[in-house]
C-alpha cells in the first residue's frame, strides 16, 4: 500500500515545524519561502504562495493532503502593511485553495481567534467580526478555504511553543522572531523588565498539541471549522507568570499594563477565548495552561537547557 503524500505548507514557522517532527507513516513534503531550513529526510521547497505560478509545482507532486501554515501572523506588521498581509493571507490561501481543488487535495487551513471581535467564549457558530487588519485577512481566508470540497478549518489562539533558535535567525518582520512563550523566557533570562497586558484574555495553544491535533483530524477524515486551542481561558499577564514560574524565574519583572497604555498598533480584541467542545466530542485532546507550559518546560530542560533558571534545574 502506498503511502499517502502530505505538503506542509510553511514548513519553517513553528507549527510547521511540529508537524514535520510528529508526521509519520506518509510521504512528506514541505515548503519554505524566506527561510531555508533542513529537516531530515523531507524535500524541502522553496515556495512563495502568493505567487500564483509558483503555485502550480504542487500540481506535480499530486499531494493528498495539503496544510497550510503559512501566514502573516505579525499582527502589528499586518496593520501598518495592509495590502502585505491581503497578499500573503488571502491571496496566498485563494492559491493554495485553487490547486487543492483541482487536484483533488484535502485542503487544511489554520485560522485564529481573532477573527472575532472579543466578549465571550466564542464556539463556531458565533458570529466572526474581526477588529484588525490580521483578523479580516484571516476571517477572509477562510471564506476562500471552506469552498473547497474537502476542507478543514482550525482556529487556534496564541500559538506557542520551543523551537530551536537556528530556526529563529532568518525570520522577517512579518513573522515575529519568537512566539510569545520564547520572548517572555528570553527577557526573563536577560533580566530585562516586560510590561504585559492584563486585560488581553485568549485560549493559549501549545504547537506540539495543535500538529497533533492536524493528525488526529486527518485521520478522522473530518471536514469543516472547529476550535482548536489550549482550554484555558488566561491573560497575558497571569500566562507569563505561570511560565516565569515554572522555569523558576522571580515574577518581579513582570510589570501590569493595560491595553491602552500599550498603544499597539493593531487594535486588540479583550477578550477572544475559544469554546472548543466541539473537537473534544470527536475525542481529541486538549491542553490546560499549565499542561501546556510543563511539555514545553520538558523539551528546552533537554534541548535547550540555558533558559531554566538555576532554581528549576534541581
């Protein structure tokens, strides 16, 4: 029996990354745009998907599943580079859609929570009424990816996680170098003050449990938009605490603020926690926070050992 082709789309961002580790019993495939790296045994190509001719060396490789992770996900970028953000997220999904259906792909698209305006915990159906440049483009895309015949959709939020940092050298503005859980642990390391908002509340997604979740769905065969998030419904300031905690760094750095007072660019929703019940009635696993931050704690003791703090490593 053949195995069955997988593309993973995006191969050099942190879900990517997941993926191209826990993927196994398939052919695999993977795509970077900016930022070369290797993965052992996977054919890496280049890609740019808002190109629509370079799109087309997908029709070669006939993959029968292709996720996209791709995206630009620099919420701040997104807003001062507007017609950036429409290329890569829309119009790179509108791409990646196209050659899905004409070959008869199973088309995977990643979402996120801020394609809602914020106020509660949102479940699928609710009403999506994004507040900035980034969740429009998102909210867009989707419309795009759930018009092809076999699509799933997955709305994270706050996708975090270890990466190795060779894979956070070449990143460009538009991707932020480090997901927020990596930056926290870098400033608490340098002993440099951040100041984190306490009234930004999301549903922070661990990327090892979201590439799992991908396999899991894929093997359900299942189609259509679900909510696929950590369950826990926290600020970023209590988040950051919690991982200061765990690898044993003093919380005194850590410095309250409001939104306001941060003056992002982006208007920010308050409040985009996801319901994600209905995902788990297909009986996937979730992660609380503090599940969460404990498996990503366990890979930088073992990989990446100078980010604990002396007091954690007993």
């Amino acid at each position: 029996m053949h195995k069955k082709r997988m593309l993973v789309v995006g191969g050099s961002g942190l879900l990517g990354y997941k993926l191209l580790k826990n993927i196994n019993n398939y052919d695999l495939y993977s795509t970077f745009n900016k930022n070369p790296i290797r993965h052992e045994n996977i054919e890496m190509m280049k890609l740019n998907i808002v190109n629509e001719k370079d799109c087309r060396k997908i029709t070669e490789l006939k993959p029968d599943i292709i996720i996209n992770t791709a995206a630009m996900t620099n919420v701040d970028h997104c807003e001062k580079f507007k017609d950036d953000a429409y290329n890569v997220n829309v119009i790179g999904t509108k791409n990646l859609a196209k050659v899905s259906e004409q070959i008869g792909s199973k088309f995977i698209h990643i979402s996120s929570d801020m394609v809602f305006s914020g106020g509660n915990s949102y479940v699928e159906e609710d009403e999506p009424n994004p507040v900035n440049t980034y969740g429009k483009t998102k909210l867009e895309s989707e419309k795009i990816a759930s018009k092809v015949s076999d699509y799933l959709i997955l709305r994270p939020s706050v996708i975090f996680g270890w990466v190795p940092f060779e894979n956070l050298q070449t990143r460009t503005e538009s991707v932020k170098s480090m997901n927020f859980a990596l930056w926290v642990l870098d400033k608490l390391k340098k002993k440099q003050k951040l100041t984190i908002v306490n009234d930004q509340f999301n549903t922070p997604t661990l990327a090892d449990n979201l590439a799992e979740v991908i396999i899991e769905m894929i093997k359900k065969d299942t189609k259509g938009i679900f909510h696929a998030s950590g369950l826990s419904c926290i600020n970023r300031l209590d988040f950051s605490k919690k991982i200061a905690n765990m690898f044993g760094y003093s919380q005194n750095s850590i410095i309250p603020c409001s939104s306001k007072e941060l003056k992002q660019i982006a208007e920010r929703s308050l409040q985009s926690c996801l319901n994600c019940d209905k995902i788990m009635k297909k009986g996937i696993k979730l992660l609380q926070i503090e599940q969460a931050i404990e498996i990503m704690f366990n890979q930088i003791k073992k990989e990446q050992s100078d980010l604990v703090a002396l007091e954690s490593k007993t």
